[in-house]
C-alpha cells in the first residue's frame, strides 16, 4: 500500500511524470545533518585562524573579524552552492536521498535556490523550524515558505539509479540497427520523441530519465528487431536515427 504523497506533472512529451514528495521529517533529518556539517565546518576555521594568529600571522581582532565573515559565507551559501552544483543533493539531502527540483521537474537556479534559503529564516520562526513544518504539512506539494515562493519542491530519489547513454552520435545510431522495423510509429509520436530529445538537457537528470524510460516502454510494443537490452534514450534516440534512415 503506498503511503507517500506523489506529485503528478503533465509533461509536453505526452508523459505524466510522477515524483515522491519528501515529507517534514525526512527533510527535518537532512537538515539537522546539513546544520552539523556547517558546524564542523566553522570550527575547523576558528582552529585554523587561532593557529594563525597564535604563529604570528594576525592579531585576534582580524581572526573574530574573518571568522565572522567566512561564518557568514558558509551560513549563506552552503544550502544555495549544493542545491546548484550538486544537482539539488546537499550533503544532507543525498544521505537521505532527497532532492530539490522546480515545480515543473526543471533543476534549480541560482536564483530559486537563493530564495527558497533566504526565507529560511522566516521558516525557522517562532523557532526550531516549527512554522517551516507547520506550512508544509498544510499544503498540497508539502512545500515550506521558501519552497512556495521560489517554485520549488523537495522529492524523493529514486532507489535503483537509471544508466543512460548519452554519447552515441544521432546520425550513426541506426547504422547498426537494419532490422528495426519503425513503420507502426506514427508522425505525432516521433514528433513528441524529437521534442523530448531537443529539450532532455534541460531537464532534471531523474526527471529526464523517467521520461525516456516511459517513453521508450510506451513505443517499443510498435517496434519490432530492437534489441530488448536497448532502453531509455538510447532507444528513443536509435528510434528516431532508424526512422528517418528508412523514410517510413
């Protein structure tokens, strides 16, 4: 019996695309992770400016003025600088299996990330995080503060990692392929199979291969000579590469 709340987004691709939303107290437990993370982090530095003033290399009042100020940057940016370089997945969130996307599936910018965190700070009143919790147990896509306004939503990864291929160039997919009979895949579907290869690098890495996944599973019935190992994009992309090398 599945318990989880499931977010469902309508894709252009013709593709509903369903993803786990994480729920107050598996995002409660990355933070807590991420906060002790941040500690080690500042005390390190105090150790190291206490060493460098102790050795001769600045006066105490310049070690408390750095120490604020890289407190400050690792207090800021740790959240924003994960979240957009490391594909929505602090440290926290990838123990936990956990990661940020937009509403819509789309990776986050520098600029949703900044805000979503920005407004942490009114998430955490009265304290301990409990408006935060509050508001996203109240709606609908389990969203804090943050989340509503920046357009974000926290999801759950999936378990089992989904290998795609994406190296194999268009134009020579199909040359190896001469038995694939494509002539039951109809104008429109290769259509929506083209649209989802031009937009795929804009898309989430999770996202993009749930859509190839079912897409391909959706397609292969009216393919006959593919192999049964060929999967996701890889499928998708020799479909197309075959189709157009045989004109029908």
């Amino acid at each position: 019996m599945e318990y989880d709340d499931v977010l469902t987004i309508p894709t252009p691709e013709g593709v509903e695309l369903h993803l786990t939303l994480a729920g107050p107290g598996s995002r409660f437990v990355s933070a807590l992770l991420d906060i002790l993370i941040q500690f080690l982090v500042l005390f390190c530095i105090g150790v190291i400016l206490r060493v460098s003033g102790a050795v001769g290399f600045g006066t105490g009042g310049i070690a408390v003025l750095a120490w604020f100020i890289l407190s400050f940057g690792v207090v800021t940016f740790y959240d924003v600088f994960f979240e957009v370089f490391r594909s929505g997945q602090t440290p926290g969130k990838r123990v936990n299996g956990l990661r940020v996307v937009r509403v819509g599936g789309h990776p986050v910018t520098f600029l949703t990330s900044a805000i979503r965190n920005f407004l942490r700070v009114v998430d955490f009143l009265p304290s301990a995080y409990l408006l935060g919790a509050g508001v996203i147990l109240a709606t609908r896509k389990n969203q804090r503060i943050g989340d509503v306004v920046a357009g974000t939503v926290v999801v759950r990864t999936a378990r089992k990692p989904i290998a795609v291929e994406y190296r194999s160039p268009p134009a020579q997919l199909a040359i190896d392929e001469p038995a694939w009979d494509t002539s039951r895949i109809s104008d429109e579907e290769l259509a929506v199979v083209r649209r989802f290869l031009e937009r795929r690098r804009d898309l989430d890495q999770a996202v993009r291969a749930q859509i190839a996944g079912t897409l391909a599973e959706r397609l292969r019935p009216k393919v006959t000579g593919a192999p049964a190992e060929t999967r996701g994009e890889v499928f998708l992309a020799k479909l197309v590469a075959a189709k157009v090398r045989r004109g029908r």
